[in-house]
C-alpha cells in the first residue's frame, strides 16, 4: 500500500477476548467475531447469524448441540483432534477443517493434553461459508466480496499489516469490498462468511501507517 491509503478493517486482538462457557457447560471458548440477527428479525437457530470463536478441549467431551447450524471446526494443536461424530471417528490433523451439521451428536476423544479448535458457525437459513488455512511467506492481498464479510486469524508465527504485528490468535474482519495486505511467515486462517447486507458490520475507516522499509 503506498502512503495516504485507507482500508476498511477492525482489528481483533485476541488480548480482547473473553472467556466464556459453552453452551452446554462442558468447556470454554473466546468468541472472535459474530453477526447477531437484527432485533426484528425472528431467532436464528444459535441466536446469531454466524460466529468465528476459538474453544479449548481439555478431555473427552461432549460438544454442544446447535440444530439449524452448519460447523466447521479446525484442529490448531499440533496433535490435531480427534472427534466422534454421529457414532463415526473423525481425526483432524492440525490445520485440517472438518464439516458437521449443528444436529450432530459430537465428542471429542483421546484427548490427553489441552487441545484448542477454530470454529465457524453458520446459522443455515442465514448465512452461507467456508474455513481454509493459508500459509503466509511473504506477501499477501487479502479482499472482502461484495456483502461479505471476512475474519484473517493469525494460527502461529506473525503477520505484519503496516505497522500493525499479528500475533498468534490475533485477527482482522474486512467487510464489503474492503482489502488488506499482510507480510511475514505465519500460519492464517481465513474464514469468508455471505450473508445478507443488513448483517454486515459497519467498520469505519482506519488509516494504516505504513511501515518504514
């Protein structure tokens, strides 16, 4: 980016972050960004629209249940996850994404040390998306489409944008069209999430100073 520009974005660090317990009790997780359903809209399934969170899994234990809700859950331990759902075994290797509906029944097994997993969550009737992992070396131009919003979380390493320094866990929403530049060496989620404009956030424009080279 040359001097003078601007982009659209909300940093997210995850210093911010609280700690709150699932649903069902049976674990913690930090919420990293979600799109609530307007007041006069009728509830969507998981009272939002979507939600990016990060939980821990400290054992064997049930996940909690969201009907009307599509799960992608990626493994960020180096010794992944391994899952059981609707009776099958799933192993998630670090980084990997697996898919699941809300209705499922799912547990969380051989797990011997504290794991963490990145969540996205998308109420069905509402909101439509997917959760990848990229690798960062270098430089990279990340873009926002047209009413859609989409949260960059930095897994390990570091990703500079101008003189802004991501840290692991730390994370920027870019909405509407909105573009930014990251460079480093870092491990980046990217969750991209559609869903109708009114659901959008507005972000208002931050200047980002650039770096000296």
């Amino acid at each position: 980016m040359s001097d003078g520009d601007i982009a659209f974005f909300e940093l997210l660090p995850a210093s911010a972050r609280d700690t709150v317990r699932w649903q069902n009790g049976r674990g913690v997780t930090q919420e990293v960004a979600v799109g609530l359903t307007e007041p006069s809209a009728p509830e969507s399934a998981g009272g939002f629209d979507w939600r990016v969170s990060i939980a821990s899994v400290d054992g064997d234990v049930d996940f909690s249940a969201y009907p009307g809700v599509d799960r992608y859950l990626m493994a960020l331990t180096p010794a992944g996850l391994d899952l059981v759902v609707d009776g099958e075994a799933v192993g998630i290797r670090q980084f990997w994404v697996h898919r699941f509906e809300g209705e499922s029944v799912v547990a969380s097994v051989n797990v011997t040390e504290p794991a963490q997993d990145l969540n996205l969550m998308l109420t069905r009737s509402r909101a439509a998306g997917e959760l990848t992992a990229l690798i960062l070396d270098g430089t990279l131009t990340i873009e926002s489409g047209p009413e859609e919003v989409v949260l960059v979380i930095v897994l390990d390493g570091a990703a500079r944008l101008g003189e802004v320094l991501l840290g692991a866990q730390d994370a920027v929403r870019l909405a509407n069209g909105a573009r930014c530049e990251l460079s480093g060496v870092a491990n980046l989620a990217i969750a991209r999430i559609r869903a109708s404009s009114s659901l959008n956030p507005v972000i208002e424009p931050v200047e980002i100073p650039r770096a000296d080279p």
